[in-house]
C-alpha cells in the first residue's frame, strides 16, 4: 500500500482525572449517550456503588455513639469495681462479724449504717482535734434503707443518750470512740431494735476528692458563717454563704457537712447539721446522674469508692449506687429528741421516748 493510502490518525491527550470525576470524564465526555451513564459528583460525595464502603446514614451516626457510650460506661464499671475491691477490705473484721448481710441491695430492700467520724487527717485538723488512728467520736450517724423500691434516710443526733453495752448510758457517738464501728452497730441495733446489713464509714480525707471530681456539687442554703479546723487564717476552711443556691468545691461541701456552730444563726442545733448532711448526699446524687459527671464518669468511678470505707464488695456498691439513682428521692427523717437529761459526769444530753422512736423507725423501714 502506497503511503498516501494510509489512513490518517489523530492523537488526542485527556486531560486529568479531577476527583470526582468518573474515568471516562476525563476524556472530555466523548460518549454522552453512553448507556448506564452516571452525572458527575460533587467533590467529597459518596458513590453507592463504590465497592467496600457504606454511606453514613443517621442509623449508623446512632449506632456509633451508642457503640461509644456502652465503652465509656464499661471503662467506668470496670474503674468503679476495681477501687471498690480495693477499699471492701479496710474496715476492721470485728465490724464486719457484726453486720447481718441481706439481700443484693439493687433488688432487696437494706439496711446500710453510715458513720462519719470527728477523726481528722493531719491537715484537716485544728489544735486538739483527734486525728485518723487516734479513737474518736461518730460526728454523723445515719440509717439508710435502700433497695427494691425503699429509699429513705434517718439520721441520730450525735448528742442522744442511750445505753452503749458494756459501757452503760452514754451519748451515742461515744460508742464509736470506745469500740469502733463494731460497738457502734451494736449501740445502734440495741437502741432502734433493728438489724444492720452493711456499714459506710466516711473517710474525710478522700470525701473532698469525690466531690471535686464530681466537679463540686449544688446546695441551697440560708446564711452561713463558720469556721472549720480554726479557719482559713490557722489552714482550716472559713465558710460564707448568702442566702441562695451554691456551688460548693469538695473542702466547702465537708465544712457544710460539720458546721456545728453558725455564726449567723447562732440558734441552729444539731438538727440543723444533720438536715444538711442529708441535703449534701441529695446534692451528690443529682449531680451523679447530670451529663457533666457522665464526661468525668471514669473519674468518679474510682473517687466514689475511696470517699468511704465499706464491707460491700464491688458489685453490691454498685448495687447500692444503683438503687439510689432508681428509686427517687429520699424520704429524709430526723430521730427528733422528746427530752433532756444529765449524764454521769455532769454532761448534757438529748432523750428520745419509746414511742417516738418507733414511729421514727417504722417510717424509715417502710421507705
């Protein structure tokens, strides 16, 4: 063939592929009518067709975060459960032989005894005050009655008189000062003729670091002035508060939780005391179940359990948070004392009659 008989031939170059174009756009959309033929995309866009990969549909967004949240919670179980085991075995044995167990305190209703004691660490305490290790007396004692439904609160005021076994009459806290908590659940179940299943004792070194992990907590107060481990200018603590809500940090919470003495209602009594202590543990479990501790979860987990010193195993402290973040609020009572009388070395000291005592406990056992 001659070479003025060849066919002639134009090569044409395509120019670049941009991102969401298909292969054969790029030849300049040669074959428009092309069968099948997709419209070209805006950059980012998915293909439904791409081989391998879903689209991000709202039911997938959902089921990620749930994925998500479940991990976070696990994480937060694991933590709680951890420091639970490890504090379960900080309360003396003898204390421990005392208590009666009960049911799984989720599902069954419990009787919990909770003693804060006046023991300070060495940097908490004011001139004179005893500190962790020495004896000393229960400042806080109160019932709780959780589980299945029940949730009430009843708390004794430290200045009752009542007969301590083996010691004779005497003001309730002393029990703790003369045998422990062992001795102190014996005064407790001898006096209000009920059984005790579990026992929390407060720890006050490690109470400030729950509520600061809790990123403090809410309380509504009237006007308070006091002075607590002799006040800010000698290390301790000097409270102020108007009249209002408050935001209280976990050193302000704990000398809430043991103003004695208002200077700016200086007729409070022990009844008032006890009232805030039960406002604080409401304040406490509001702020649990709020979307801020939810982000802090992993955190608390681990300060919840080293803020006390309990018999309860991991799971039923959990349990034990777990009813009282089911049940509602807390039906909160007060033993009230109905009279007064002198003790042997010439102390004073709060009576509570017979009958008033056991329509007190009859209300806190039914919830």
């Amino acid at each position: 063939m001659a070479d003025d008989d060849k066919p002639q031939y134009t090569l044409y170059k395509s120019r670049p592929r941009l991102p969401w174009q298909r292969e054969d756009d790029a030849l300049g959309g040669l074959r428009p009518d092309e069968p099948g033929r997709q419209k070209r995309r805006w950059p980012f866009r998915r293909r439904d067709t791409e081989p391998g990969r879903r689209r991000i549909t709202p039911g997938r967004v959902v089921a990620y975060l749930a994925l998500a949240v479940a991990g976070w919670l696990l994480i937060s179980l694991l933590v709680f459960l951890v420091s639970a085991q490890v504090q379960s075995s900080k309360i003396s044995d003898a204390a421990d032989a005392k208590l009666s167990g009960g049911g799984f305190t989720l599902t069954e209703p419990n009787t919990i005894l909770v003693l804060g004691s006046d023991a300070r660490t060495k940097d908490r305490a004011e001139p004179g005050a005893q500190t962790i290790g020495a004896p000393s007396r229960a400042d806080s004692i109160l019932l709780l009655r959780v589980g299945g439904g029940a949730n009430a609160q009843l708390s004794i005021l430290r200045d009752t008189v009542v007969d301590i076994p083996g010691r004779g009459p005497n003001k309730i806290n002393a029990a703790y000062a003369f045998g422990g908590p062992g001795l102190a659940i014996d005064t407790v179940e001898s006096f209000l003729d009920i059984q005790i299943n579990h026992l929390v004792e407060v720890n006050f070194e490690n109470f400030p670091e729950l509520i600061d992990a809790l990123g403090g907590v809410t309380v509504k107060t009237g006007r308070v002035v006091s002075k607590i481990n002799g006040g800010k200018k000698n290390g301790g603590t000097t409270l102020r508060l108007k009249p209002g809500e408050h935001e209280l940090s976990g050193d302000e919470a704990l000398a809430l939780a043991r103003t004695r003495k208002n200077a700016a209602r200086p007729n409070e009594d022990d009844q008032t005391r006890v009232r805030r202590q039960q406002q604080i543990l409401s304040a406490i479990k509001d702020k649990v179940v709020s979307f801020e501790t939810f982000i802090r979860l992993p955190w608390v987990s681990w300060a919840a359990p080293q803020a006390v010193r309990s018999d309860m195993s991991g799971p039923t402290l959990l349990g034990l948070v777990g009813a009282e973040l089911t049940s509602g609020a807390a039906k909160r009572y007060v033993l009230r004392p109905t009279g007064g009388t002198t003790l042997p070395d010439g102390g004073a000291g709060l009576t509570v009659d017979d009958a008033a005592k056991q329509r007190a406990v009859q209300r806190f056992l039914d919830g």
